[in-house]
C-alpha cells in the first residue's frame, strides 16, 4: 500500500489555453479515443463519463486530473495525436468548469469528492461484494472506479491542501486496492467461485453426449489394456450428475496432460495407460477423501506437487530407458536383438507384471534393470551362452515374418496365379469357365489355401517361440488346436477333391466308396469347401454390421464365448 500512502502526485499546473491548430471533436473525445502513449488515464476518462450524470463535479474533477497525468506523461506533446487530444480535453474543462460549479453539492472540491467516495463505496462496493451470487464482471468494474476516485480524492486533497485523508477512506482504499487485483478483467472463463453468475457460465456448454463420446474415444485403449489386463479401471464416478460430468472432465484433462508432458513416451501407449492407471486413482482419492492404510493421513500425490514433478520424476527416468536403448542401436548398425525399440519397450506393460513396478515406480523394477545394468547383464550372458541377451522381445528379420505378416495379400497372389494359369492352360475363353470340367478345376484353388493356412499355423508356431513364457495357456492351446484343424482341412479337401471326379484312383475311390451311398446331398468337396469357408462368410457379415459384433461380443453363450475365442488374430510379436 505504498502507493496509498504517497498517493499520487500533486496537482500543480493549472490548465492553460495553449494554441491549437487541430481541435478533437467532443464526440471523439466522448468515446475515449486517447492516443496510445496516454492509454494509461482510458479509464480515468472512462470513470468521469460514467458518473458525469450524478456528479458532475466528480465527473469534472476526474477529468482535470486525467490532464495533469497526460501533460506529466508527454509534457512535450510530441506523440501522436497528444496535441490535439489535450486542446479537446483543455476545452472540455473550460467549457464544464461553471455548470460542474453549480452542481456541487459541498462546498469544496475535496469535500465533494470525498462525500461521493463515501456513498459509492459503501453503497455499491460493499453491497455488490455481499451478495451471494454478484457477478463477477461488475465488482470488477466496481473496484477499477474505486481505484480511479480514491486517486483523484487524494490529489484533490495535496492541491487543496487538506491535512490528511480520513482514516477509515484509507482503509476503503486498501481494501479496494486489494480486491481489484483478485476482480482483474478476464478473457477467457471465469474460474473462481464468483464467476458462476456471469452470462456465460448460465449457458449449458458441455453437452453430457458430447462428454461421453469424447471420453470413450480418449479411453478406449485405456479400457482395453485393464480388461486385457484383467484389471478394474480407475475411472470411478461420483452419484451427482453435475458431479459426474465434472469428474469426466478431470480425467480426461488428466489424461491429455500426461499425453502432452509425455515426450517421446507418448510413442508407449500402454506405458502412458499405467501411468494414467495409477494417477487417476490418486486423483480419485483426493477428490473423495479418502485415508491412506499406511500414514492414515488423506491421500496425497506420490510424487508430490513441486514444480515439474510430473516430468523429473516419471517422464526423465522412462525417457532414459528409451535413450539408453536407442544409444544401443549404433543408428541402426547393430542387429534388433542387441537393443529395444518403442514396441519392444511398450510390451512390457501389456504383461501384469508391469504392476510390480509400483508407484510410485520403483528403481530397481525390471524395466529400469534393462538399461541400468545392461552392461554387466550382457557380458555374464555372453560367458554364459556365448551370444546377447534381450530384457524384452527380439526382432527378427526374416522372409517367413514378411510372409506371415503379409500372408492375405501373399494368399491372393498365389490363388489367383493358379486361377489364371488353370484358365491358361485349359485353352478355354473366359466366358466359358462356368463349365464343369473348369469348375473342378479352378476349385482347387481351396486346397492351395488349406496348404497355405497350414503353413500360416507353422509359422505362428516358430515365429512366436520363445515367447510362449508369456502367453496364457489358452492362448498356447489355441494355437496348437489350429495347428491341428488346419492340417485337417489340408488332408480333407484333397481327398474329397479326388473322390469328386470319375477319374481318379481305384484305390482310393475304394477306400471312399461308402460315402456315394448318402443321397439328396450336393458333393462332398463342394460341402466341404462350403465349410471351409463359412468361418470367413461369418467374418465378413461381422466386418459389413459393426453393430451385430458388438452385440455377440457381449454375449454370454458358450458357442459364441468358444468362436470369439478361436477367431482371435494371433499378433506375431517378433520374438
């Protein structure tokens, strides 16, 4: 409050009429265009006009002192347009000085102002700040007109000579001077409690559908890694809608902070997913209350709330586990089995024993042991077995990855080479490949599939190896079971292919001779093909009505629970 205790500088210069060529129009002047240089007396002026109706002599006095601040600023005049506007003002204190005069109602200047300093505060001020829900753009306003008369009362008060302001105007001011900081103009939202009374905080802007699916695309994979994981998410809602929403948007603005602060860990996506999975329970805890078992003291951030916490303390150390490996690649010189990349880094916290790392994470998890003691863990391996070991998964470069990675545009290639050489060879146009004899032949495209899909399981089998430590044994199980089914289909189909036609082995047209006694059924490899291929119509029907596999996806039966279990795409992980 030093400020208040100097106060501002007196008035001394009395106005003089000094020439003018260019005069301000009173209406330029009425609207508060002042030049640029003189911005900071704006609303001095705005003040003066606002009161001008009830007290025209504070109107006048704002006015005369909002001149004395222009000439200290640019005594010169030498700014742009400063001449004109101080002769417009000059003329407006001339021309209002006698009427202002007539309407004062004290008989001084410095009891007129303080008279009026009085009623505005206790009147407006302090009745405005007591109300529950006042809006916070007028107490704003009211405290700036505050600020501006108790400058202009106390330069009225040196000039004229008064002793000293009252003591209980000064604690107005300091009190003024204090608030109109906490009310200062705001662009964006008011977030204080005052705020919720402005007119834009009564208009409902966040539709509760919208909310929704903004939060269901932004946590889809979050949700996806806990079921995976087997694990409850962390995004416990409150009862209260309004509370409920706002929770949303706590989580959501959690989430896309920890995605901004991220850096190159933003490329982890399930990394980011553990870290919002631990945050967002602390965020839960705080906002509810709740006790930690250990201290039985409220629930506090783990990682504290000092500046830059987040990023020194969870981002620095995974960020060196990424610069650490990537140092280890030599610029890509050295083979992928020597270091980690992004997803082999990132698979570690698609396992649940990422959750022995804790939180906050501990140094010494098997993450971290992955670089800090790369050094003396490769060179005991290297003794050991004589080759480099990996903390994670390996990748392998190899044709077989490219062909089971690519194997449905490989599969469509080799069909429809052996499609297009048949219709060669048999020297028919292809307008006629709808007769029998072509038929059978072109049919045979399903046992290069089946022999095609055999050889698909076999690599699952070794492509995956030695990664079957961390698969479940259902999924293990599964793959076997294919192994098996597709080498059925791929002795199958043959054989029905064979027993089709009336020209084919005796023997083993003996050996299926029982099956010709079945009536009223098409042939048996064209049934056979039929469910060959009814697995990919059900596929396909699947892909074309999105809204039927999300209905069998939440389905209980045991048949559907099986076929989404078969149906699972075995992700060749490299390894």
């Amino acid at each position: 409050m030093s400020n208040l205790e100097s106060g501002p500088q007196v008035l001394t210069r009395r106005p003089s009429r000094s020439a003018a060529t260019t005069v301000f129009s009173t209406e330029v002047f009425d609207n508060e265009v002042v030049p640029s240089s003189l911005g900071s007396i704006a609303h001095i002026l705005r003040v003066a006009t606002e009161i001008e109706a009830e007290r025209p002599r504070v109107a006048y006095l704002c006015r005369f002192y909002a001149f004395e601040k222009a000439h200290r600023l640019d005594p010169s005049s030498s700014g742009r347009g400063v001449r004109q506007f101080k002769t417009a003002l000059l003329q407006r204190l001339e021309r209002d000085n006698a009427s202002s005069l007539t309407s004062r109602v004290k008989k001084t200047d410095a009891r007129e102002i303080e008279s009026f300093y009085r009623q505005y505060y206790e009147h407006y001020v302090r009745a405005l700040d007591k109300m529950e829900e006042a809006d916070r753009g007028q107490l704003g306003k009211a405290y700036q007109t505050a600020g501006v008369l108790f400058e202009v009362l106390w330069a009225v008060n040196k000039t004229e000579k008064v002793e000293e302001v009252a003591p209980e105007i000064i604690a107005a001011a300091r009190d003024v001077q204090e608030k109109k900081e906490i009310y200062v103009p705001y662009n964006i939202l008011p977030l204080d409690s005052a705020g919720a009374s402005q007119s834009i905080m009564q208009l409902e802007e966040l539709d509760e559908r919208a909310v929704d699916a903004v939060m269901s695309s932004l946590f889809k994979n979050y949700k996806t890694w806990c079921k995976y994981l087997g694990r409850k998410h962390s995004l416990r809602l409150p009862q209260g809608p309004q509370e409920v929403q706002q929770r949303k948007m706590l989580y959501m603005g959690l989430y896309l902070l920890i995605w901004g602060e991220a850096a190159n860990v933003r490329f982890m996506p399930e990394c980011l997913c553990y870290i919002f999975h631990n945050m967002a329970y602390e965020l839960h805890g705080l906002l509810a209350g709740n006790v930690s078992i250990v201290t039985g003291e409220n629930i506090k951030p783990s990682y504290g709330g000092d500046d830059e916490a987040f990023l020194r303390k969870v981002i620095t150390p995974l960020y060196r586990v990424i610069e650490k490996e990537a140092n280890n690649s030599r610029n890509g010189q050295v083979p992928h089995s020597a270091w980690c990349n992004y997803d082999d880094l990132n698979e570690y916290f698609w396992s649940s024993d990422c959750f022995s790392l804790g939180w906050p994470m501990r140094d010494d998890g098997n993450f971290f042991k992955s670089t800090r003691d790369v050094a003396q863990a490769r060179k005991a391996y290297r003794k050991k077995s004589g080759s480099t070991g990996k903390s994670y998964f390996v990748e392998t470069r190899t044709f077989w990855h490219i062909f089971r990675s690519y194997d449905r545009m490989w599969t469509f290639y080799i069909l429809a080479l052996q499609a297009m050489t048949i219709i060669a060879w048999s020297g028919v146009s292809p307008l006629n490949i709808f007769q029998k004899d072509i038929l059978y032949d072109l049919s045979s495209i399903f046992i290069t599939a089946a022999f095609l899909r055999f050889l698909q399981s076999i690599l699952d089998l070794f492509l995956n190896f030695p990664g079957y430590h961390r698969w479940r044994f259902t999924d293990v199980l599964r793959n076997l079971l294919k192994i098996v089914v597709s080498f059925a289909w791929a002795i199958v189909l043959p054989l029905f292919y064979v027993h089709s036609f009336s020209m084919g082995p005796d023997k083993i047209k003996d050996v299926l001779s029982f099956l010709r006694q079945v009536k009223g059924i098409p042939p048996l490899y064209i049934v056979a093909v039929a469910f060959y291929l009814l697995p990919n119509l059900l596929a396909a029907v699947l892909f074309i009505f999105p809204m039927l596999r999300r209905w069998i996806e939440n389905s209980d039966w045991h048949i559907i629970r099986f076929l989404l279990w078969w149906s699972q795409v075995i992700m060749v992980i490299n390894t």
